[in-house]
C-alpha cells in the first residue's frame, strides 16, 4: 500500500500545539468540531476550510492546529529504511554436546585471581546451609601474590 493510499483509507486526528502553555503544550481531538466546541474562539468553518484546502498546519501566535493520520497497522518494511534484526545470544542444544570450555578459560583468564577467588567463596557460600561452616580440612593454604 503506497503513502497517499494509506492516508486516504486511514482516520486522522486534530494535533493542538499551544504554544504558550507550559502545562498542556499538546492535545488531540477525534475531530476538528470537538476542538471547536471546547475552544469558541476557534471558527470550525474558518479552520475547516484552511484545513482542506491547503494540507498544511493552521497556525498563528497561539496555536498551531493540524490533521494526523492514525497509523492503525504495523508499519511495512518498504517505509521503514532498514528491518531490525533480532540476534540470537543463546546456543541450543543438548549440554553433553555444547563445548564452552574454551570461552570459560578465556572469560576467567581475563579475571584477577582476587576476583577469581571471590568467585569461587560466592559460589561455595551459595551451596551452604545457613549456619553451616565450609569443612576445610583438605584445602591447601597458599598466599595471594599482587
């Protein structure tokens, strides 16, 4: 479906933008006669008329009024200059057949053996029972070198 078709088959709004209102700076109405009757200033045949006629925004020092078309589907891929892909960051399969050794050792060789070794006491703390203490008997004490 090209542009000037999808404007003719789809609905369109008014978009108010007040100019001086800090609070309200934007309103939109299903139709132009609803804006009118909720703001008299306004003329619904003056606005109606500019509106058709030229295509383009009415606007002066107060407001700038003009008619939006509702974008009821998904837009295709022929307006959109490039498609978003998803990418996958997850392997499936079955884990006796999925290697990561290789990514692991790089991933924990990039690591400081300070926060290898925190690591590990997360992990082991994680296992323990509150209360419970770590049986240390057949841990080999080493000194941590900078």
């Amino acid at each position: 479906m090209s542009i000037d078709n999808f404007a003719i088959k789809s609905r369109r709004v008014v978009v108010i933008q007040w100019k001086e209102d800090r609070n309200h700076p934007l309103e939109v109405f299903s139709n132009l006669k609803n804006f009118c009757v909720s703001y008299p200033a306004f003329n619904y045949n003056t606005l109606n008329n500019y509106l058709s006629k030229s295509k383009i925004a009415f606007e002066n020092d107060q407001v700038r009024i003009e008619r939006k078309n509702i974008i009821s589907k998904a837009i295709t891929t022929s307006r959109v200059s490039q498609p978003s892909r998803l990418i996958p960051v997850v392997k499936k399969g079955l884990i006796k057949y999925i290697n990561t050794d290789e990514a692991d050792l790089l991933y924990w060789l990039s690591k400081t053996v300070k926060e290898r070794a925190a690591a590990v006491t997360s992990i082991i703390g994680q296992s323990l029972q509150p209360g419970q203490r770590l049986d240390k008997s057949h841990l080999l004490r080493r000194s941590l070198s900078k």
